[in-house]
C-alpha cells in the first residue's frame, strides 16, 4: 500500500468511528522533540513550517493514539491509556462504571474518565531543523474539523506529500481565539503546501531524518498503573524520592522522611493550557 493510500484509508476508518517512559533520551533532550505550534504571549498571529516525515514500508504516518484528558493538581494533563498496550486502564474502570450506573449525571461525568483519539506524526520543525526528528501530536475532532482533516485535502490535491524527494513543507498559519472562559490560546487557521522541495539537499541528512529510530513513547511520558489508580480515584500522585514510587497526597503527609516532588514531565511544561484546549 503507498503512502498516499494508507492515509486516504485511514482517514476513511476514522471518519468512520467519528459518525516505558521515557528513557531513551535525556530529559533535557526531550523539550527538543516536541512540536507545539503556540503562539507566544501578546502575539496574535504566525506561521510554522514544518515538513512530515515518511512512514517505513509505506504505511500512514499518522500514529492514533489514546490518551485522557485530565485535571490533576490544578493543571490539564494528557494520559496514555495503557488500554492499548493490553494494559489495566484506571480510568477507563471509571468511566465503564458511571455509564453502566444508568444515570444521566453519571453519563456526564463520565466523560472526564473517557480516552479520546489523538495522531501523532513525526517532523522536521524547519525553524529548528537542528533539533532533528520531532513528534507533533493533535486531537481527533469527530465533526472533522481538526488538524487532521485539514491535512486530508493536501494528500487528495498534492499526492505524497511525505515523499523524501518530491514532498512538500507545510505551512501553518496560527491566529488567537477566546475559550467560554475569556483565556486566549492559539488555533490553526489554515495548512497550506509549499512547492516540491527534497526532504533535504544533503542526503545524508535526509536519511538521518528518515531513518531516526525515537518513537513517540520514547518522548510522552506513559504513568504507571498506580499513578493512574490514584488519579481515578480523585487523588493527588506526588513522587517519594526515597521510596522511589508515587504516593497519594493524603499518604505524603505521614512520610516524614526524604524529598517529595513529582517525576518532571517535560511535555506538560511545554504544552500550554492554552494548547489543550484547541483540537
């Protein structure tokens, strides 16, 4: 299958259903791999260039992946559903139990504990093009008016957009918009492809870019089962350095001993609240 028809076909399966930490790398390293198109403070308008990265064996490069969406300690997080890995999923315990309470408050609440579709695709974010490979991930909008239903028309209109030798950057204009709650955060207003160009002019760059072995879960962090228990239980996951494990907030205030801070997750320090909010 080409690279053209996997994403036609997975666009079709999607629109369809619509109606390990990170260890491999340093974490200092990991603020590199994240492409976040948010604009700065006080700014209201921009572009990104970016240029999407081939799959291997011409499959789609458009991971889907599943992730809930969360309130922990006052901040929006993003958690892998270990539910994909053949994993116990906490919150999908949850969310399994309030819908099958057969009441409507329940059904509303559950939604907070449902996992919701995301993509993520590796690129070369060419404002850094010395970062190399970063991964560029956005929601599913089941009324098909996301990230990734504005990419469709690029592959339908311009083929293999991918391609290492006759591919296109893309171009991505930002804008501002205001949430229900007055905040300001940053939307894609249009993608728009530039001429062919090759990946690179340097082949051997090229194929560096095209042959970087990082996955995804080599980057975004995965929580452990038990962080996962204690979030689904309304709970605060705070780290015991000294015991080397997550402990509820209620059970770090009778550990007197050591530092207590939580695993730094460099993903949630780079996207803003703001970002959560768009797709």
């Amino acid at each position: 299958m080409s690279t053209l028809n996997a994403v036609l076909s997975q666009f079709e399966k999607n629109n369809k259903a619509a109606s390990s930490n990170s260890n491999k790398i340093p974490q200092e390293e990991r603020l590199q791999k994240y492409f976040a198109p948010i604009l700065p403070k006080g700014v209201t308008s921009g572009e990104k260039r970016i240029r999407i990265l081939p799959a291997q064996n011409g499959e789609s490069p458009f991971e889907e992946v599943f992730f809930h969406e969360v309130m922990v300690d006052g901040n929006w997080l993003k958690l892998h559903d270990p539910k994909q890995d053949g994993k116990r999923s906490p919150l999908n315990e949850v969310y399994d139990a309030l819908m099958m309470s057969g009441l409507e408050s329940d059904k509303t609440l559950a939604r907070d504990y449902r996992s919701r579709k995301f993509f993520i695709v590796k690129v070369i974010d060419r404002e850094n093009e010395s970062h190399g490979v970063k991964f560029w991930r956005f929601k599913n909008n089941y009324k098909n008016e996301g990230v990734f239903d504005k990419l469709l028309p690029l592959f339908k209109n311009k083929g293999d957009i991918t391609d290492p030798k006759q591919g296109r950057d893309l171009i991505i204009t930002l804008g501002i918009t205001k949430s229900g709650n007055g905040k300001d955060y940053t939307t894609i207003t249009s993608i728009i492809p530039d001429d062919m160009t090759p990946l690179h002019t340097d082949s051997e760059i090229a194929n560096s870019w095209i042959n970087d072995e990082l996955k995804w879960a080599d980057v975004y962090s995965k929580k452990p089962e038990e962080y996962l228990e204690m979030v689904a239980k309304g709970e605060t996951p705070k780290w015991d350095s000294v015991n080397k494990k997550f402990i509820s907030s209620s059970e770090e205030n009778i550990i007197l001993t050591g530092k207590h801070e939580p695993i730094l997750d460099l993903q949630e320090d780079v996207i803003s609240d703001d970002y959560e909010l768009p797709f």
